[in-house]
C-alpha cells in the first residue's frame, strides 16, 4: 500500500498506517547511510529550497545533506541574511522563493502554524521543518525511527517526557506519532512547563499524565525523551539554573527507576549537565547520534516522497484518480485544512 | 483489455533442472566458487539466487553468499513513479571490493532493470566482474546488456508478458507466456 502526501505539516493528522509508511520509506534510506557511496541521483536535476526563517543548525544541515544525497540542488534562505530583516512580509518572501523554481520547500518558523499558512499559497509541497510550538515533524519521525530500531517496535510503550514540554513541538510530534500506536505518556517539568491542558492534546484514548517528581515520572519507562533546556525560558527566581538541575536533571542514578533495557532520546544540541548528565549521555542507553543519522534517512524518504514528483500522468499503476491540487484561500480555512494528506491511493500491485 | 494465458512455457520439473544447470555453468566459468556470490534482484531473483546457490552447495559443497538488491532508487522512470513507490530494502551483508558477481533476474527484457542494478552495486564497492544470469532472456533490449548464463531464450512480442510464478512468492512454479488482447 502506498500514500500520496502533497505536504508534510503536522504529525497529528496521519493515522498510524500513514505514520508506518513514512517509516518504512525511511528503512530503505537507513541503508543509504551505510554505504560507501552515500549518493543517489534520485532527485537530480530537482530544487529543493531551505527556508529557515528562525535560526537552526542541525536540522538545516540535515534536511540539506538529505538533499543533496538525492541528487538535488538546494537554494538556502536563513533568517539573519534574508530580507525579513528589511521588512518584507513571509508571503513575499516565500512567493520570491517560489519563482526561483524550487521543487520543494522545506521551512521553519517561529510562528506556529507559517508552514500551513504558506503551503495554501504555494503550488509545491511545503514540508515543516518546526513551527514555533506547534509541531517538527521530521523529529517526531526520526525519534519513532530509533525508537524502533532499537526497541523492536513503538507499540503500547511507556514513554517519559522530561523538562519543558509546554513549549516543545518536539514533544508534540512525538505525543501525535506514537500515541497512536498505543504508548502511554508521562510529562515532567516544573509546573510552569507542564500545564494542564497537556493532558489532552494527544488523540482521544492517548494516556498522558503529569508527575512532578522524577523519580516517579521514570518508573517503568521504557523511553525517555530529555528536552533541551533553553535559559532563557528559566524564569527566576521562580525557578534558577541550579533548582532545575537538583529537581530534573535526568542522571544515571535516576535512570535506575525506569526499565533496565530503557533508552534515552535527546533532539539535541544537547546541554550536558543541565538536563541531562555526561555519564547518561554517553551511556549505551542514550541514542543522540543514532537520532542524528536516522533524521537524514528520515529526511531522505520525505524528500523522495514529496520532491521526486511524477504520478500524475501516469494511470496504469495508480488506481483512482489524483485530483488537481486545489490551494484554498486563506478566509476558507476550515477544520480540514489541517489535513496534510490529501489524497491517499493504493498502487494496483 | 483481457489478459490471456497462451502457453507454458517452462514446469516446476524445467525450472529445476535449469537452475542446476546455470548453477553448473556458472561455477564452471567462474573456475570455482572462490570470491563468487549471488545477488537475486527484488522480487523474483532472490528465490532463483537462493536456489541457485543451493545447487552449488551441491556441487562444490561451499556456502556461495546470496545477496538481495531492491534497485527502485536506481530506476530511471522513477520521476514518473515516485509517489507509490514502496521501498524495500537491499540486503547485501558482505563486502563486493574484489568479488566475483552473479547478478539474478528471473526475466531480461529492456535491459533497463539491470543498469539500474549495476548503478545500485558500485555504490557498495567495486566488485572484480559482474555477470548476468536469467531464467529467460525475452528479447527487445533498449541497453547494451546481455546475459552471461541464460536458461532459455524465448521470442516475444511486444505486447506479450512472461510471467514467472515461483512457489515461494507466487504459490505455483512454472513460467507462462500471457498477452493482452483488446
């Protein structure tokens, strides 16, 4: 069975089928990473645009690694340089970008919700590389990813999410991706980055609670996610550096509550001795550089999916027929345009 | 449009036999099985190396390594596929530097499956020879490729389709000439 995505914008609504072919797509990809040759002609003579319109490092490098093990070329735009600081609006600029002729855009921001605004104005898809704290979903992929690698499976797991999940779309694409495969969710923080409303924003039936001490939010775990602390976000004295440390900081002696064959995900860049210890992260535990790996085969199989294009005129395989794409305005928004597959269609083989 | 069985062209008795006779021929011109292996090419070459490495086991009594090649990265229509394609994965769990390579395919048409799998196998390394071998050679090559070990060669029509049904992915064994009619 296949599916047709035109963009990738959230996690929250592909069902799990959808969610596993994504990562299947991504297997193919994993090996690609192995090879002595790592570059495929896949997309060559394909654009794909790298709009980050809010600062990132790894990510940009990954998604244009992924690229150009493609085979594609990449146009940069980066927020320092770009003409934002000029006072040009991100529909401008997009629309500037998209005459240049790129195949694909791939784009962060830090407005929640600016890649879904620009995907109803652009003709190509529009992959979310993260949006303020709304989703990142190629994260939410590559955690699944080794997450499976290493566990076997992402069904009815227990998964602990440590540090401050009110702000992290990372957290987001996780709690949408594998909640729907069952696992169950423990949130833990300082209060003030672990609200109420947390509890529900998986899909209905996902189990999410809240623990406030961390010794318990561990017990049982079987994958623990520690998110990155951002000082800035540290608001004292409610909360200094030094209390988070003493309160959260996920250490191999508080490690021993969750299960023994327990991982540790990280999204990186990793802030050692804040939230998490050296010794943990060094562990065999910790999966942070497979993480790094799996997001370039993650970002391969996206790639592939979305930018390769083709399909369209050619009936004999796909059964049922694709239908124009069909941008809707922005003062039409309604509850379906959050629905980033479009169309779906099983090959006739 | 109908498709329409015209003809058997080989049993699961022919096949077999075939089969041991390519295992043969290969082992005699690759003057041994030092250095060879097998690379079935997704889906039905990989039964036909793995049975074909058995026969050599038979023969020279050596466990020849099989490999599995999956070559819809490498296709060259695949702009036009893309979006339904489902990947599956390579499996090759030895080094090509230096080796001996029999390439296996159950049908050799175009020749257009074959680049791609040649393109697929020196991003892994640079083996020593690549040779070709099919269980049928069907004719109206687009490429410059030809089979070194080739179990029959059959004439066809364009519109015509030979169908080979193994029993380990087809639960039947023998190879059919279909064609479509109007």
């Amino acid at each position: 069975m296949t599916h047709r995505f035109r963009d990738l914008l959230a996690l929250e609504p592909l069902n799990a089928d959808e969610l596993t072919f994504l990562l299947d797509q991504s297997k193919s990809f994993q090996e690609i990473q192995r090879h002595p040759l790592k570059k495929l002609a896949v997309l060559r003579g394909k654009t794909v645009a790298l709009a980050f319109f809010e600062t990132s490092t790894r990510t940009r490098i990954s998604f244009g690694t992924a690229a150009s093990r493609l085979g594609a070329d990449t146009m940069n735009l980066q927020a320092e340089a770009s003409s934002l600081k000029k006072g040009e609006s991100l529909l401008d600029t997009v629309h500037t970008l998209d005459a240049m002729k790129p195949d694909c855009l791939v784009m962060r921001h830090a407005a929640s919700g600016a890649p879904e605004f620009v995907a109803r104005h652009l003709e190509i898809p529009v992959i979310n590389a993260g949006d303020g704290t709304h989703e990142h979903p190629s994260q939410g992929l590559l955690d699944a990813l080794t997450i499976r690698d290493r566990k076997g499976t992402i069904e009815n797991l227990n998964v602990t999410i440590l540090g401050d999940i009110k702000h992290s779309r990372v957290a987001r694409s996780n709690i949408h991706l594998l909640g729907k495969f069952g696992c169950r969710f423990t949130l833990c923080g300082p209060a003030m980055w672990v609200p109420k409303e947390l509890e529900e924003i998986g899909a209905s039936g996902t189990q999410v609670r809240r623990v406030f001490r961390i010794e318990e939010a561990l017990e049982d775990a079987d994958v623990v996610l520690a998110l990155r602390v951002q000082n800035e976000r540290l608001h004292e004295p409610a909360l200094s550096l030094n209390d988070y440390i003493l309160l959260y900081q996920l250490s191999a002696e508080r490690m021993r509550h969750a299960k023994a064959d327990a991982i540790v995900l990280h999204p990186g860049p990793l802030n050692r001795g804040i939230e998490i210890t050296p010794e943990v992260a060094d562990s065999p535990q910790s999966c942070v550089l497979e993480q790094v790996t799996n997001g370039i085969a993650v970002r391969m199989a996206l790639l592939f999916l979305l930018a390769a294009g083709g399909s369209e005129d050619d009936g004999q395989q796909a059964t049922g027929a694709s239908p124009p794409r069909n941008r809707r305005s922005t003062d039409q928004k309604d509850a379906t345009d959050r629905k980033d597959v479009k169309d779906s269609s099983h090959a006739s083989h | 449009m109908r498709i329409v069985e015209k003809a058997q062209l080989m049993s699961a008795s022919e096949i077999d036999r075939t089969l041991q006779r390519l295992a043969h021929e290969i082992v005699e011109k690759s003057g041994g099985t030092k250095h060879l292996a097998m690379i079935g090419i997704r889906r039905r070459g990989v039964p036909l190396a793995q049975r074909i490495a058995q026969a050599m086991r038979g023969i020279d009594g050596v466990d020849v390594p099989v490999g599995t090649l999956d070559i819809t990265l490498y296709r060259d229509d695949l702009s036009k596929v893309a979006s339904h394609a489902v990947l599956q994965s390579s499996d090759i769990s030895f080094g090509v530097d230096n080796m001996n390579l029999v390439l296996v395919d159950d049908v050799l048409y175009t020749g257009r499956t074959i680049r791609a799998a040649m393109n697929g196998l020196f991003d892994l390394g640079r083996p020593k020879r690549v040779s070709l071998c099919v269980l049928i050679d069907r004719g109206h090559r687009e490429m410059p490729i030809e089979a070194q070990f080739t179990g029959r060669v059959v004439q066809t029509s364009p519109t015509e389709i030979i169908e080979v049904r193994l029993r380990e992915i087809d639960n039947e064994e023998r190879v059919v000439l279909v064609d479509r009619v109007e």
